[in-house]
C-alpha cells in the first residue's frame, strides 16, 4: 500500500512537471527556435510549436553548436509533417499532442490519488484516526470507542427521517 502511494505521488508530481515543461517549451516555441549541433548527419530542432528531426542538413543550418533566435514572425505549425528533398529529409512532430496526452494522463493520476486520499479518510476512525480496515462496518473503534462513520451516516439520516436514531 505504501508503495503503491509513494508510485502515485510520483506519477501525480512528476506528471505535473512534464506537463508545465511541455507546455512552457510549446509555447516558448512560438518565439524561439532553437537547434541543435549535428550529430552525424542529423540535426533536432524545437521551434514554432514542434520538434524536427533533419537528416543531412543543409550546410547553411549545420552549426557547430546550439543555435537559437528569434521566429516569432514565422507562422505556427499545428500538424505532422514530413519532407524529402535532395539534401535533406525532416520529420515534424507538433508538441500539443504530448502536452495533452501528459495532461490527461496527470489529470487521472491526480484523480486516483484523491480517490485514495478519501478511501484512507472513510477508513479511519474519525475521532482519533485509527485505522478501521479489517473492522466490522459498524464496529466502534478500538483504540477511542467511537462509533464508525458508517453508523453516525446512518444514524444522521434516520434523524433526518423523522425517526429516532437506532443503536447498533
Ligand atoms: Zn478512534
């Protein structure tokens, strides 16, 4: 259990990472391109809202080193593409897809771990926190006596009901 809590709140923190990594790198795209050295004959790229992938690049884009500038007057690019040419071939792959696919991904990881947070909260005693799993639904409380949430519930809507309140 305490694993399984400590893999969900890494995925819930470092989901929650990614995602403003992704979306700060997307949208910083939209003003900076930045490119990489070549590695043999291939080139990587982040810019106007996508990654690239050149192969054999043309000498005037080949730099001995990272390379940034400004491309804010450049047009936005939303979809995957691919090129071929004599020189060089590029694949494009737009950064929203990821960005989105992470977020939900962390959405539900957050949701689990709300679910869980609540499971362990209905599970304990109410009045001093012990641990009431493997104890009857309407057992009261071995450690402070007091009566589980279940029968309080119970107890609340038969009050509500216009009828005395039943002791257990
Ligand atoms: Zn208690």
């Amino acid at each position: 259990m305490r694993i399984r809590s400590a893999v969900r709140k890494s995925v819930k923190w470092g989901g929650a990472a990614l995602v403003v990594g992704l979306a700060t790198a997307w949208i910083g795209s939209a003003w900076w391109y930045v490119v990489s050295p070549t590695f043999g004959a291939h080139q990587f790229g982040l810019g106007l809202g996508r990654l690239s992938w050149l192969t054999e690049p043309s000498a005037a884009s080949v730099f001995g080193s990272w390379y940034w500038r400004e491309c804010s007057n450049f047009p936005f690019f939303w979809w995957f593409q691919y090129t071929t040419g004599p020189k060089r071939c590029g694949l494009y792959i737009p950064l929203w897809p990821a960005l989105l696919i992470t977020l939900i991904a962390t959405g539900f990881a957050w949701r689990a771990d709300l679910i869980a947070h609540r499971l362990a909260m209905i599970s304990s005693c109410m009045k001093c926190g012990y641990s009431r799993t493997g104890l009857a639904a309407g057992a009261v409380c071995p450690e402070c006596g007091a009566a589980p949430l279940a029968a309080v519930k119970a107890a609340k809507a038969d009050l509500a009901a216009g009828s005395l309140p039943v002791r257990p």
